[in-house]
C-alpha cells in the first residue's frame, strides 16, 4: 500500500487517471420549490458516494434548503447526483465547495460502481491486487492528487 496506518485512518492507491473530472451543475430546488437555473460547468477535485468536492470561479450559496443537481459522465457514461453545498473556502482565485449528496440508494450503487470501474482501468497493474482487498463504497476518489483514498 502506498502510506501506512492503522485502522480508521485514511491510505491511497494512486490512480493514473490524468484528466479533469468535470459536471455540470443546476440548481433544481429552492425552499421545496422546483426551479431551473443555467448551467454552469465546474470541476470535480473529489468524489465518493456520498458526496464530493469540486472549484470554480462562480459562487454558490451554502444552504441546505437549495439542492443541485450535478451531471458528471464517468466512462462514457452520465450520471445525475443531487445533493447540497454544505462548505464552501477560497482557495487562489477559485472556490471550493463541498456537497453531500441525496441520492437514492440506486444512484449511490451506480456512482460507485462507475468509479469502481475508473479505478480498475486507471491504477497500476500492480495495485490492483491490493485495491479489491481494500475497496470500501466509502472511497474518495481524489482527482486533484490522481490517487484514490481508502478508508480503513
């Protein structure tokens, strides 16, 4: 394994991915009122299960009565998660902001599945090994740093 620690911390696989993981993000509700705002593309630097991190030059409101919806297209294929901005940080000249999401356990199966299926194409033959032996649907699958963080 990459780095060492005992258990509940956090240890990484690195990912060989290199490209930027991009979504598209709509608010679709506010108060418990439907609405439709334009779109605007943001990048994913983290993401897992249960919600992800991503930066851009615009700013978004941290409130959980205003939830978004993000289309992110992982392997060819596109996939909708809801969720809410619960954290948002400057960081140089963009803003990151972290969502957890809302979605059905449906949805939740499928992302993981999705990023299982990144992470089988993306990490060194050499890891792969290890990987199923410590895969959790708890990963993050770090973008910024192309590694995946395990949970153990």
């Amino acid at each position: 394994m990459s780095n060492e620690g005992t258990p509940g911390t956090q240890r990484f696989i690195p990912l060989r991915y290199k490209e930027l993981l991009s979504a598209e993000l709509r608010i679709i509700e506010v108060r418990g009122r439907t609405v439709q705002s334009k779109a605007a593309l943001v990048q994913v630097d983290k993401i897992s299960g249960k919600g992800m991190r991503f930066l851009s030059e615009l700013l978004f409101p941290v409130n959980p009565q205003i939830v978004f919806l993000f289309r992110v297209v992982i392997l060819q294929e596109s996939i909708e998660l809801k969720g809410s901005i619960n954290w948002s940080q400057r960081e140089d000249r963009f803003n990151l902001f972290e969502v957890v999401f809302t979605n059905e356990e449906a949805v939740k199966s499928k992302l993981i599945m999705l990023l299982g299926n990144l992470a089988k194409q993306y990490m060194p033959l050499h890891m792969k090994a290890e990987y199923y032996y410590h895969y959790f649907s708890e990963s993050t699958y770090d973008f910024k740093n192309s590694r995946i963080n395990l949970l153990l």
